[in-house]
C-alpha cells in the first residue's frame, strides 16, 4: 500500500455582522444531535451536546446513566479520536466511501453496524437475529443468511448518508494477529470448503506458515490499495470493509471487551443484548494458541505481516510485539 501525507490547507477568515453569527451559532445548535460522516465536522462519535441529549432521552426513557456509563463512553471517545488521528497521518490512501453492502441497518430499533468477517460474527449475527420481530424471522437454519438480506440496505432505500445520520452506528474488531490465527484454524483446519481446496492445492502442506505465505502472496496480487482491497473477507484489513476515516461511527467495539460494550450499547438503542458466545474458533482471542503459531515464523515474514495490517494495528492500538518475540530469527 502506498501511503500518503496529507497537506495543510491554508484557511481564511473573514469578519461577519454580528447578527449573522448569532444565526451561525443557532443552526450549528440545532444540528449538534446529528452523526455525521463529513469529516470537517467528525468528532469521533456523539460530542458533549449530543452525549447530553442521549442521557436525557436514556433518563426519560427510564435508562440509568450512571459513572459507569460515563467512563465507558469517555473510553470510546478516546478510541474515537485516536482513530481519527490515524486517518490524519496516513491521509487520502486511506479515505474512500464503505460499499452499500457492507453496512447492516436495522430501522426498528435506530442501529447500523458494519460487521468483519472472524471478529465474533456468528455471535452478532445471533444479537441481531433477535431484533427482527418474530412473525418476520429466518427458517431456523438460514440465520446467517437471511440476516443479512432482511438488514441489509436495499439499492432503493435509504442513502448511507442518511442512515449514519440518523442511527447509533457501530463496528466490531479485534487484534488483528488472533484473528488470522482463528481464520486459518477455522477455514484450514477444521472446515473442508472451497478456500481450503485451493489453499491445499498451492500449499499441500498446509502448514500455518504456508497459510501465511499465502495470504502476503493475495495481498500482492489483490490488495494494493486499501480502497480496492479484494481479499478474503476472513482476512482482509478491517479498514478495507469498514471505510473507519470515512464512518464517524458512534461504537467501535472490541471483542476483547464485546460483553461490556453490548450491555452500554444496549443502553443506547434501548434492548438488552445477553451476553453469548458462538463459534469457539471465531469468538474467543484464543492469544495463547496464536503465539504457538507465530513461533512457527521467522521473524521477517512477521514483519511483513504487520506491514499488511499497520493501520489496523495502529488505528485501533494494537500491539506486535509479543507475536515479534515469538517469532524465531531469521538464518
């Protein structure tokens, strides 16, 4: 990927009657509820206005607000602003709009998410399941599926544009390294489809070094830019799915902390989301078996890897290091 800076625009200012500022000032007041994906306006989710009408809406409805609430939201406010920066740094290589199909709406209870593939999917889809009423659900055995269809945004409804001003927008991630251990663990080892087939026609092996040679060799050919990244889904950068320097989206949540952060995200869109696991191989971090793994690698090939990965790494505060340490020397 080719990373670019971003260049400092000049600005200036200009002096206005007084009474147009006090007009400037009124309509700025009357939008400040409102989650916008203008980027001259984002602000890393809901500001302090906005924050102070959903306590109000939370507290009418009968929802408490409480310290705890607020130091969570404070937490995800500061992951907000720090994926922002990281927008700052690595500049236009990193902006491009999200694809309609990637974003899931659901109108009833005023929520969108944007879902990545081996980052507690089957749970989610579980979650949400449950927000489509019951006379409207999937035949049992089509879940996945059939979720997706009923929540996905139709090419004749409403604009992204207008859902992300509109909802409580949210995304899921998790440490990029345990997400590839479990893609492999789950695709290579203990399921028999089609991407195994052609992974074992390259690699017989099969090796999870040989699934790491496979996926940087997809990454050359199909990854060049994050905007117009076509790997696997299971593996691909988060910020190729997701769109995160074009989405102000009002919950990043982390599967590391997922239980905590559906409990006050439920808060928000006012429904309980219980607490559940699906997908052993998918939702659990599983770091433990991830470091085995990478003690299979040398450390180079690590480095590639998180070259792959870097803004993801950084975006979301990340850190390689463990899986650096246990990756052997190069000979």
């Amino acid at each position: 990927t080719i990373i670019m800076s971003r260049p400092l625009k000049s600005s200036k200012f200009c002096l206005l009657p007084i009474p147009f500022i006090f007009l400037i000032i009124i309509g700025t007041m009357k939008n400040s509820d409102k989650v916008s994906p203008d980027k001259s306006t984002w602000n890393s989710g809901l500001n302090a206005p906005q924050l102070s009408v959903r306590k109000f809406n939370m507290l009418r409805n009968g929802i408490p607000i409480n310290d705890s609430f607020h130091d969570w939201w404070i937490e995800k406010k500061n992951l907000g602003d720090h994926i922002r920066n990281t927008c700052l740094k690595f500049g236009s290589s990193v902006e491009f709009p999200i694809a309609k199909s990637e974003l899931l709406y659901d109108q009833r209870n005023n929520l969108s998410f944007c879902l990545n593939a081996k980052v507690g999917t089957s749970t989610m889809l579980k979650h949400f399941l449950k927000l489509i009423p019951n006379d409207e659900r999937p035949i049992k055995g089509r879940e996945r599926d059939m979720v997706r269809d009923y929540l996905s945004l139709q090419t004749d409804g409403p604009s992204i544009r207008s859902v992300l001003e509109t909802t409580i927008s949210f995304s899921l991630v998790r440490h990029p390294f345990e997400r590839l251990v479990s893609a492999y663990q789950n695709k290579m080892v203990e399921e028999n489809g089609e991407e195994k087939k052609i992974f074992l026609r390259q690699y017989p092996g099969g090796s999870f070094s040989d699934f790491v040679d496979y996926v940087l060799r997809e990454s050359m050919i199909n990854c060049r830019t994050y905007s117009k990244c076509l790997m696997n889904p299971h593996w691909r950068p988060y910020l190729s799915r997701c769109a995160y320097c074009s989405i102000n989206y009002t919950v990043i949540s982390k599967l590391e902390s997922l239980k905590e952060d559906l409990t006050f995200l439920g808060q928000l869109v006012g429904h309980t989301f219980h607490h559940r696991e699906e997908n052993a191989s998918g939702g659990d971090t599983k770091d433990e078996r991830a470091r085995v793994y990478f003690s299979q690698l040398q450390r180079d090939v690590v480095l590639e890897l998180y070259e792959l990965f870097r803004v993801d790494f950084e975006m979301f505060g990340y850190d390689a290091k463990e899986y650096l340490d246990a990756a052997g020397s190069k000979c």
